[in-house]
C-alpha cells in the first residue's frame, strides 16, 4: 500500500468552502511563493527556528485552523529535521506572515480563552452519531482524518483549558493519548474537562496496547497508523483496526484515576524525567549562526521585495534586504538629508557590506534591487552617445577659429553614469571634482575591491580613507595627489557603497586597523550570511512579470525621472513620538558601551549605530512620500542597525573557540557538582554566574536560550511566597558524564 502520510502538505486540513466571501485572508499550500515568503518571515522573526538550521525544504505540514464556517483564523507550519521539530502559531493578514494568535486589538479573531477546535468545519458538518477522535496534536488528527474518521485537537497539551470545547457537546468523544508521562497528564485534563461539560467519552487504552505490542516512547495515533501501513494493511483494514482498538468507558477511568495510585505504572519511565529532554545539538551545529534578518522592519511594499528578490534569485535575506537599502540610498541620497537628534542633518547615504561566495547569487540580487537603476542609466547613456556623437561630428566641422567660439557656446555632453562597479577611489573622487554628477554609488559584486584596492595601500592611503569618511559625514569630496597639485574639491556630493565580496578578500579589509580608526568602517552596515549553495530550489517563475516588483520599480523609475535638484535636498523632520525614540534609543547605545557592555569593545562602530539609524529611517519615510520620519520607521531602522550591529560582533567571534553559552553551560555543570544541585534560580546567576559579563541581561537572557534551544537546560517557573521565580534545570544527562 503507497504511504499516503509522509507528505501532510499535499493533504486539505478541511473540505469545507466558506458560502460567502472569506472574513480573513488565506494562502494555498500550493502557491511555492507565498511558502517561501511564510519561511522567510519566520527566520527573520523567530531565532531558534534560524539557529537550527530549518528551510522550507524542512516545511512538512501547514496545520490550519478554521472557524465553524470554514474562514481561516491562523495555521501552523510544521519544520522537521534530523528528529527536531518546530510548530508555532501563525496567522496571516493578507500582505505579511506574523508569528503568534490574532487575539488582540483590531486584529482579534478570536479570544485567547476560547481558541478554535482544529478541523471544526469537518466536526461542525459531521453526523452527530459519529465518534469524534480527540488526540494530542495535529499530526494524529490530520492522520485519522484522513483516514474517514472525525478527529479534532486542542493543538496543545497545555491548550486543554484555553480551547472552546462547546462543540463536542452532545457527541460522543474517544480520546487517544500518546505514551507517555506528558500523555497522562494531558489525558486526565481532558477527561476531567469533558465530564464538567456533561460530554460522554471513552479512552483508547494505550496500556493494554502496550502490552500486545511494545509501544515505543511517546508512541502516538500517527506512528500507530504508520506501522499498519509499513505492513501493508489496506485503508479499510487499518479503519477496522482502529475501530477495534482496547477501550475504557469515561466513568470507569474517572473513578480509577481517583482510586488510590499503583506503584507501578505500564508508561515508559525515562531517565531523568527526559520526556521534556531531547537530544542535546553539539554547540558546533549551532554556533555562530546569522543574526535573523529582520524583513518586517522594512515599510510592506519594501519587505515585499526583500522577500521576492530572495525567493526569485534564491539569496538569503540579508542579500536581498541589504540590496534594496542599497537602491534606496542611491536614488535617494539626492533628494533628502536625514535628520539628527539635534538640529543637525547628514547625508541619506549608506555604506553597506554583505559577504558572499562566488556564485551565491550576489549579482542576481541586483538584477532585481537595482534594476529601475541600471534601466534608466542604459537609456540614459544610449541617449548621451547619441548626443557626444553630434557634438564630435559638429566640432570636427569647425575651423581653428571656429573652436573657441563653439566651446563657448555648447557644453560637452557628460557621461550620465553614477553607479560604478570597479575603479579607485581616486576615480571615483575625479568624477566628482569634475562635475560629472553629483550623486554616485560604488555598487559591486566584488566590493573588497574597493575596501582592500591599490588606493587603499598606496601613499594616500590616510587620504584616500579620510576622503570617503568626508563623503559619508559631510558630502565634500576632495581628490589627492601624492603631490598635492591640482587639489579640486566638490561640495554637496552623496555617495553610497554597496559591496558585496567573498570571504577571503572581506576579511584583510575587516582585519585592517587602518580602516577602522579612522573611520571607514565604522561608517558601514554589515551582513555575513551562510553559504546557501546546496539548499537553493530551481525558481523558473519570471520576476520580470512580478507585479509587487513592478510596482517597486515603478516607484524607482519615477524618482529617477524627476529634474535634478541642483543641489538642493528636501531635509526631513522628526514626528514627535519618532525623535523620542532615537533619543532614547541614543542613550541606549551610549549605554551599552560602558565596560562590561556589549560594545564595550566596539567604540567606533556604536558610535555610528545612530546616525545609521536616522539614515535608513529618512530614506523609508521618503520612498513613503512622507514629509516626516513616523515612528515605524525609525522602529525598523533601529531593528536594521542593530541586526548589523550583532552580525559585526559574530564577525569577530567567528574565529573565538568557545560560545558565552558554552562558558554558562561549564559553569552551570561546575556549580551542580560542587553542591549536588541541578537547579538553579536566575536571579543567582544574575549574581553569581562568571566570567562576569555573562551577567549582563542580553548576554545571559542570549545564552540561555540558546541552551535550552539545543536542550542543555530547561526554563521552568516556581512559585514561591507567592512570587514567581525563574528556574534553570540542567539535563541529568550533564551529570552523569564523566
């Protein structure tokens, strides 16, 4: 028989259809895009996702949860690997994915106390006879479901008392636990649930099961169905057999479960309890993993293109969100200054460095991100040789006495090209002195070229470093000569750099102290994202026809067919609420370079995490069409900096041979078997825990996620005096190593 199970994403959860229009948005599991945008969305929000290495070759099963008229209220993706699985609520607003339950404010769909049934449709629409399978997750449901059976869950062993089980009443319910000790537990408040509704029930007796067959640990309905299948029991057979199944009437478990308890128990004991334990990851698997990119700081139509360009070209999202800060600032650096939290204004340019490999798809990223560019200047320089062409041709036709008068009258056509992709620095800078434009941006595929070029080593070097850092800070470019003729300057030029380099040309730059103390990259946005060769999908779709994308496009091309300004920059204002929060986030940041902080040991590049801020944000509200900086936006460019902020910190870790989580872990075991304790109250680490800048809130709260991610620890509550205190409990496999 052809397993029909392995592959829940080709399954409907529900064949009911809405009678009218849809309340709330939904998706197909079909639509390969809006997948990957699902996927994308979530590795950008939820980091223990990120750091275990899920794609959406990992997506196994969208569990969908609807009301009783089929509408969708929110879904759960399901990623496994390697024996590791994520399932989380999500819920969809029609543009965007968002991790969690659409209960609050305007976008409540339900009450968090009274969570939908999943397959309520199938169980609305049922004949009232039939026996309602109720199982502990959607795995086991959508198994016998699919099979012809009625099957719901709460999603959740601990949903048991947040669940509307209004409509089971009047029906006939049979629950199926898995075995195992949380199976119990779940089973008890389920029975106990539905006897104070007054719902009839039955219980599948996992135990007498067990002693037929050898049930493994936390063997469920699924796996149940999944060995019939392997032996190749036909559909109608594994129906009867399930059917058939040993069985406990309602009121019979109720008084045995309330009888006093046997020593022995059937359920399979664990070592250590470790039913909450999985297998520990080795720290190699998961240390130092790319920062989450934060695709929903970007305004939507933007994150839209983040998430296209990386869907189409099959880049991560970094590359594809870096690309587009890349266009913005390019074209817009022309047209606004940015804002200080004072009364001062810088340029809107950005510099920005991302790494990547030689083929992982640097170039195809700004195929798409700067497209309207590369458009508009290919028109733009057709139409200039056409005109360098008649002006050669009407000059040659000139006599000796002729030239003069001609020169005067006529102005030699100007290349119009501004974004350049090799060159110097001093050639760059020429372009400037001379007139050539007035906004310019180095934008590369292989941008250490720049960073690590010959002007950069030569005898200008300090010159040639202090030249770009007075681009970036005051739009004054300056070219020099080793000897200091024919100095020519230019005011109220912009620049942007977006390089993209691999690895080993990056790191010479990043490792070159030169470029650092003086400013060069301190001034600079960072990206370092893992080689995604081996993992990308042949995308055969045409971008081209993307509508989000032409929209984008559009947007672009219409800024860059507007008359130049002469110089002349739009300077945006802070909305009230937005310059409060860059003044709080300045102190923030002021903050965290105190000894003992974050940046303590990163001066120069905190030192610009601001003003980088206020940039991005200026050139969001511009691309908006605002004539102020909202508090989305600085809200999402302060989430930008930051991201660049942690990526150039993990930069600098990459070569270290042990993890803050690492050195929290030895501690933790040292302190164990020191005073034969396996728990832990965080406010003692707070105050006990070295080395001692793990005591720092963000540094520990950090470590001691990623330890109980990779299930080293696990993060309990306990109540004591009435106050409830966090409890870090180590797995006892810790201490039984030698």
């Amino acid at each position: 028989m052809t397993n029909h199970h392995q592959n829940p994403m080709q399954i409907p959860t529900s064949t009911a259809t809405p009678a009218t229009p849809p309340k709330y948005p939904s998706f197909s599991n079909q639509d390969g895009q809006a997948l990957q945008t699902l996927v994308n969305a979530l590795l950008s929000i939820d980091k223990s996702l990120h750091e275990q290495g899920f794609d959406i070759n990992h997506l196994t099963a969208i569990y969908r949860y609807y009301d009783k008229d089929g509408d969708l209220l929110y879904f759960k993706p399901r990623f496994d690997k390697d024996g590791k699985k994520w399932i989380k609520p999500c819920w969809y607003d029609g543009s965007r994915f968002h991790l969690g339950e659409p209960t609050k404010g305007e976008h409540a769909r339900y009450s968090p106390k009274a969570k939908p049934l999943y397959l309520l449709p199938d169980l609305t629409t049922a004949h009232p006879t039939q026996v309602v399978y109720f199982v502990e997750g959607e795995k086991c449901a959508s198994a016998l479901n699919r099979l012809g059976f009625v099957a719901t869950t709460a999603g959740a062993s601990s949903s048991t008392n947040t669940t509307d089980l209004t409509p089971l009443v009047g029906r006939s319910v049979r629950l199926w636990r898995d075995y195992d000790t949380a199976g119990q537990k779940w089973l008890d408040d389920m029975a106990n649930a539905l006897d104070g509704l007054k719902i009839a029930f039955d219980v599948v007796d996992v135990d007498s099961m067990a002693q037929n067959t050898p049930l493994a640990p936390s063997d469920d309905a699924h796996d149940h169905i999944t060995r019939l299948e392997n032996a190749q029991a036909g559909t109608l057979d594994i129906y009867q057999n399930i059917q058939n199944l040993p069985l406990i009437a309602g009121t019979a478990y109720l008084q045995a479960r309330h009888a006093p308890k046997s020593v022995n128990s059937t359920s399979p004991a664990k070592d250590g309890d470790n039913d909450k334990w999985g297998k520990m990851v080795a720290f190699d698997e998961v240390k130092n993993i790319e920062t989450p990119f934060p695709v929903t700081a970007f305004p939507s139509l933007l994150a839209k293109v983040v998430e296209k360009t990386a869907y189409y070209q099959q880049v991560p999202l970094s590359m594809a969100g870096f690309g587009v800060l890349g266009a913005l600032s390019h074209i817009g650096q022309g047209f606004i200054d940015a804002p200080y939290i004072n009364s001062d204004y810088n340029p809107a340019s950005l510099f920005l460095v991302v790494q990547g490999e030689s083929g992982s798809g640097k170039t195809q990223t700004i195929k798409i991100t700067h497209k309207a560019i590369l458009d508009f200047e290919r028109s733009e320089y057709e139409t200039y040789k056409d005109d360098k062409r008649m002006y050669d041709n009407e000059l040659s036709s000139k006599s000796k006495k002729e030239i003069k008068a001609f020169h005067e009258q006529n102005h030699k056509p100007a290349d119009p090209r501004s974004m350049f992709g090799s060159g110097s620095v001093q050639k760059v800078m020429q372009g400037f002195t001379d007139g050539n434009y007035q906004n310019a941006s180095y934008t590369a595929d292989e941008g250490a070229n720049l960073l690590d070029g010959a002007s950069l080593k030569a005898e200008t070097a300090g010159s040639s470093i202090g030249a770009i850092c007075d681009i970036y800070s005051k739009g004054i470019a300056e070219r020099i000569t080793i000897s200091n003729t024919g100095n020519q300057i230019a005011y109220g030029v912009r620049l942007t750099l977006f390089l993209c380099g691999q690895d080993v040309a990056l790191k010479p730059a990043l490792n070159n102290t030169r470029l650092t103390q003086q400013g060069l990259l301190p001034r600079c946005l960072f990206a370092f994202p893992p080689d995604n060769r081996g993992n990308r999908m042949l995308i055969t779709d045409n971008f081209a026809t993307d509508e989000t994308l032409q929209e984008y496009w559009q947007i672009c091309h219409n800024f860059l067919s507007l008359p130049p300004e002469q110089g002349k920059r739009k300077q945006l204002a802070w909305q009230a609420q937005a310059l409060k929060l860059v003044q709080s986030y300045w102190q923030k940041v002021e903050n965290s370079q105190r000894k003992g902080g974050i940046n303590h040991n990163a001066k120069a590049y905190a030192s610009r995490m601001v003003e980088n801020a206020s940039r991005i944000a200026s050139l969001f509200a511009w691309f908006n069409g605002k004539n102020a900086i909202g508090i989305d936006d600085i809200q999402g460019a302060i989430e930008i900096v930051e991201y660049s902020a942690s990526e150039r910190r993990r930069y600098d870790d990459i070569a270290t041979d042990i993890t803050d989580a690492e050195k929290l872990l030895q501690w933790l075991v040292k302190k164990a078997k020191e005073t034969g304790q396996d728990k832990f109250y965080l406010s003692y680490l707070q105050t006990s825990v070295t080395p001692q800048h793990l005591r720092i809130k963000q540094t520990l709260e950090t470590a001691l996620e990623l330890l109980s991610d990779n299930n080293y620890i696990y993060l309990n509550t306990e109540t004591t005096n009435r106050r409830p205190k966090r409890v870090i409990e180590l797995n006892p496999a810790l201490l039984n190593q030698c």
